[in-house]
C-alpha cells in the first residue's frame, strides 16, 4: 500500500530538525556598502567531518507532482547547502533518522529566494526543482571516501500537493 505525502510550505520551526532554511527573514545584522545593501550574517551551520567546503554547480531536471519517492540519501561526512539560482521555489524531502534508515519523510515546498542546508548525516531527498531551470550553487564536502548513503524503499511514497498546503501523513 502506497503511502500519500502532502507537501507543506517550509518554516524555520518545521525544518530545524534537519538543517537550515537561509533566507532574508527579520532584519539584516547590519548594512554594508555604504548602506545600501543588507547582510543577513552566518544563516547556515556548515559541517566536515575532514576534507573542505566545495562549491559546485549542479542543474537537476524539473520533476511533476505527484512524485513517487522511492529512494533517500544521506551524507555522513558533511552537511550540503543547496542555494537555486532562479527566482523558483523546490521541493524538499527529508525524514529523521530511524535506526539507519529513513523514518517517515516530510515534504516541504521553499519559496523564491530561500536556500536550504542538510544538516550532516540528514536522510533527503535528491535535488528536485518543479520548474526550469534547476540550476542551483551546492556547497558541500570535498574529500577522500564515500560520503553518500541510499536507502531504496521497498513501497514508493507518493508525494503531493493540496491546495490548502496542509501537510499530511
């Protein structure tokens, strides 16, 4: 039997477990150049086990709802910032750990302008933007060894969306 997840608009609160939502809520820390522009200081907790902080490109394809989650990852060795470079919301999965796989998966949906950062060892989804272009700044570990674990589930979720954006299991 196939399990309906509902996708919920991202908060701060709701995604704390897992990482960090980066965005330009409250005031900026402070003005800079000559005041004209704001700085939102220090939004993501950047985490290595060893290696370094990489930046890299990546352009994923749009996908369609409903989506049929059938595998999430992780990465032990280093948290993963995903920061979209369009004006476009994206989906993001993630679940709790539940003694080495992923627990039950929640589906958030992130407005245009927030980024997002998985916390080290965070059980998600892969990248999945719902429109063109999918092109996004991912700044992660660069270093020797796996750092990427999968897990295939034995039923796909299937991932949805309502027009009330409530989320449901």
């Amino acid at each position: 039997m196939t399990t309906t997840l509902q996708i919920a608009p991202i908060t701060q609160a709701a995604f704390a477990p897992f990482g960090d939502l980066i965005d330009t809520s409250g005031a900026p820390d402070k003005l800079i150049n000559q005041g004209l522009c704001g700085r939102y200081h220090d939004r993501a907790t950047l985490d290595f086990a060893d290696g370094r902080a990489g930046v890299s490109l990546f352009q994923a394809e749009p996908r369609s709802l409903p989506l049929a989650l059938e595998m999430m990852e992780r990465h032990p060795d280093g948290s993963q910032l995903f920061i979209p470079m369009s004006e476009q919301g994206f989906l993001v999965i993630v679940a709790p750990d539940a003694s080495g796989t992923p627990g039950l998966p929640q589906a958030f949906l992130t407005s245009p302008g927030q980024a997002i950062n998985f916390h080290r060892g965070t059980w998600h989804g892969v990248l999945t933007p719902l429109s063109a272009p999918g092109l996004f700044a991912v700044v992660d570990r660069i270093g020797p060894g796996a750092n990427l674990e999968e897990h295939w589930f034995d039923t796909a979720y299937m991932i949805t969306h309502d027009d009330n954006n409530t989320a449901k299991g």
